[in-house]
C-alpha cells in the first residue's frame, strides 16, 4: 500500500485536464501553500491520446480552440491576497502557450505563419514540454488502473494498478481524492449486444485503422453522429480517400458550426462572471446543444465546405443489422423507420461517462455512488449532482468529474476552454478552505529565489 503523510488527490491521466492540475498545484505549493500532493497516473505516456500514438486521432487534425487557451487559462488565479496573486500569475506565465514556443525557437515562425491552429501532435509537444517542469512537486506514474474501490473506513479510494513501465507487478495506491479524465468510451446504446460489427469501427479502431493505412477506401461509408468527432473522422476520410461517397447520420438533419461569438466564449472562459449557474436548466441545455454538441469547428466546417462527396441523412440509428458483406442500419426520424445500406459504418456519435465509471469502478464502490445519489446510476444524474469544487456531491471521499460538469458548473470544463480555471476548482478551492482554518499569516512565500 503506497500512501503520502500528506493528502493526496490522484489523477486518473496525463493529458490537458491532468496536466492543468498538476501546474496549478506546483505553483501554489511552491508558494508555500498547502496543497495536496497531486500524482497523475497515465497508462502509456503523457497526452497520449492527443499523439496520433492512440486515442481519438491520427496527431494531424487541427486543434478546435485556440492554442492560447493552454494548460493556464484564463490566469485568475485569486487566493485573497493581491501580492501574492500577481506573484502566482507571474509563475503561471511561464507555462504558457507563448512561452513554450519562445522557449522551444517557434514564436516568430508562428507568429509571422498568422498563429495557426496546431495540429495535436504540436499540441502534444507543448503539453509535453509543460509536464517535464511538474517535478518535485508532482508525480507522474506510468501504470494502467485496474480497479478503483474504497478502503475499510470508506474515507479514501484505493486503486489497484498494474505497471507498465519494465517488469510489470501489481500495487495499490491511496488517494483522499480522485480525478478521472478523459472521454470515455464511444456511445453505442443502439448496438442489441453492445459488440462492435464487423465492418464497423469505433472511434479508437478507426483512429488506429488510419494510422496504420489499413482503413478500407472503398464502397458507402455511414458516419454515426455530428459533432466534433464525426467532424474529424470526415476530415481524416476526405484526406485519405478523398473520392469516398459519405453519409452523416444526423439526429436534428443537419449540421451546424460551434458558435465562436465573444458572448459564447466568454461562458466558456468564465461560467462564473457570466452567471452560468443563474440559468435555468433547460436554458443551459440549449446553449450546450448549440455551441458544443453536434456541432462542426469552424476551422472544419470551411474545409468540408468544399468536399462534395458527403451528405447528411436526418434521423437516429436504433439497431445495426450485421450482414455477410455489409451493414444495415436501421434509421428513425419523424416516427418513420428506414433501412440503409453501407459498406462500413464509423461510431462517432458521441462518450459515455458511465462507461469510465463502470469500467474501474468496483461494485461496492459503484453501491456507495449510488447510495450518496439517492437513486439509480445515469449519467444525468451525476452531472446534475456536480458541485464547484466539480466534484459528485454527498459523496466521501471526493471524486471529481471534470467532464460532467458542463451542466452545472459550466460548458468550458468538460473541453479545453477553462483549464486555469478548471484547475482553481480542484487545486485552489481546497487550498482556500485549508487556509481559513490555519490563517493567512501560517503561510509565508518560501518559492526560491531565481525562480520568477
């Protein structure tokens, strides 16, 4: 059993989410601040899923926000004390997107090039780069989880892990609190068995079957769903086989483009200045919908503009009928059903929270969940239940669930639209409540000098 004198808050993944938390919990706790040891647990290696290495891509498709909304933004940072803020941001900046392309020589080519979307290979080297400045503070541990349950008290988690890193063995780790991130599995509610056809892909076969060049170009090609995930899996189709006949099966009928106004960003930026938690539900839900959800980057919208070799179909895929040569998905829309044919069919219409939960979570600890909820595990349920802190409330020990928390706490965190301020929910909020109990004289600036 591994466990720190010190509480710990263990993230389930390196990449954005992760990596965000790990920065602000470095500074702060150079600062002299007392925050929890944050460690992040990544199965292969830091934004792995972001490479092209694995994942949801092939590393050459464009980053959907603009690069400038890095690991530090919006750099708000406030814990009541103006000096030390303006110290604290002043840190911050040298994590920066800006600051990795001075470092690394690629400012002025970028800058001269009309600031470019990165690719999110590009992308991975600056997370990457970030990640390599997290230690002492942090620890990155290269293990997969095989099971998440709670120890005898029920006060902490236990995850079991199996290493990855040279001679595999089993080991357990503690965790106070607990962070998951990442998508989740590709929703397939409308498979009978919940087994992937054959001429069938899922998001993450799909990616590796690009990669790898062994995607077959030819015949009909069916893309389940309409946001940024078909979005991708057509731009990488028009890209490897641009001659390929492609239909988007669409549950409204259409596709539109993420709304890029400033109003809508500044939600996305700033929930709390723009009253997100003030509004109604159903009026959340709407601007989810039409901002974030089945919608198209404009960045792929002006490419796909110009392909002709894609329609969209309107309806929803209610059953996928596996024939010897080809699939037949069964379509509704309008209460009428109808079957269409297709060569290969490509999962893209959306993640399934559950899925990540059902997958590590043991049975008892799924029970207690369910027993802090009141009521059966949905996914719905959980995300209405999300506090600022983005954590499930009633529920001890804490877990946090970043990707959830759109609903409640508001749209930016479940993308890369807030990681600054993600990371003050989960790193600063605590170290704030901390604080009120020692008073503010307890802790004194101990970053060393040369440092800033």
């Amino acid at each position: 059993m591994l466990k720190s004198l010190r509480k710990t808050l263990v993230v389930i993944g390196a990449g954005p989410k992760g990596i965000a938390t790990a920065v602000k919990a470095k500074v702060l706790e150079e600062f002299g601040l007392p925050v929890d040891r944050v460690i992040l647990i990544e199965r292969h290696n830091v934004a792995a899923n972001w490479s092209g290495e694995f994942g949801y891509t092939n590393g050459e498709m464009k980053l959907g926000t603009s690069p400038e909304k890095d690991v530090v933004f919006p750099l708000e940072t406030d814990i009541n004390d103006k000096h030390l803020n303006q110290r604290i941001k002043q840190r911050l900046l040298q994590f920066t997107w800006m600051s990795f392309l001075v470092q690394t020589g690629r400012f002025s080519d970028w800058v001269d090039r009309g600031r470019p979307a990165p690719c999110h290979l590009f992308w991975t080297d600056y997370l990457r780069w970030v990640s390599a400045q997290l230690e002492p503070q942090v620890s990155i541990i290269s293990a997969e989880v095989t099971a998440i349950g709670l120890n005898a008290s029920r006060s902490s988690w236990e995850l079991n892990l199996k290493n990855t890193d040279g001679e595999p063995y089993v080991y357990t780790l503690e965790a106070d609190r607990l962070m998951l991130t990442g998508p989740g599995k590709t929703r397939m509610d409308f498979l009978k068995n919940g087994k992937i056809p054959n001429h069938a892909y899922d998001l993450e076969s799909f990616w590796a079957a690009i990669k790898n060049k062994k995607f077959e170009a030819k015949g009909r090609i069916a893309i389940i769903g309409a946001g940024e995930n078909a979005a991708s899996a057509l731009l990488a189709i028009s890209q490897y086989a641009p001659n390929l006949r492609v239909d988007i099966i669409s549950p409204k009928g259409f596709i539109s483009t993420r709304a890029e106004s400033y109003y809508e960003n500044q939600i996305y930026s700033q929930p709390e200045r723009n009253q997100w938690t003030n509004l109604e539900l159903k009026d959340r839900i709407d601007f989810i919908e039409r901002t974030d959800l089945g919608v198209f980057s404009t960045h792929a919208m002006n490419i796909l503009n110009e392909q002709l070799r894609h329609q969209i179909i309107p309806g929803r895929v209610e059953n996928i009928i596996e024939n010897p040569d080809h699939l037949s998905l069964e379509i509704s829309y309008a209460g009428i059903k109808s079957m269409r044919d297709y060569d290969q069919v490509i999962l893209a219409s959306g993640f399934d929270q559950m899925s990540t939960l059902k997958k590590f979570l043991t049975a008892d600890a799924l029970k207690h969940l369910e027993r802090a909820l009141g009521e059966p595990l949905t996914q719905s349920k959980i995300a209405a239940s999300i506090q600022p802190d983005l954590s499930v409330g009633g529920l001890a020990p804490t877990l946090h669930l970043p990707m959830l928390a759109g609903l409640m706490q508001g749209p930016g965190f479940a993308n890369l639209s807030c990681l600054g301020r993600l990371s003050d929910r989960i790193v600063t909020l605590p170290t704030l409540e901390k604080m009120k109990t020692t008073g503010p004289e307890t802790h004194r600036l101990t970053l060393m000098d040369g440092v800033l």
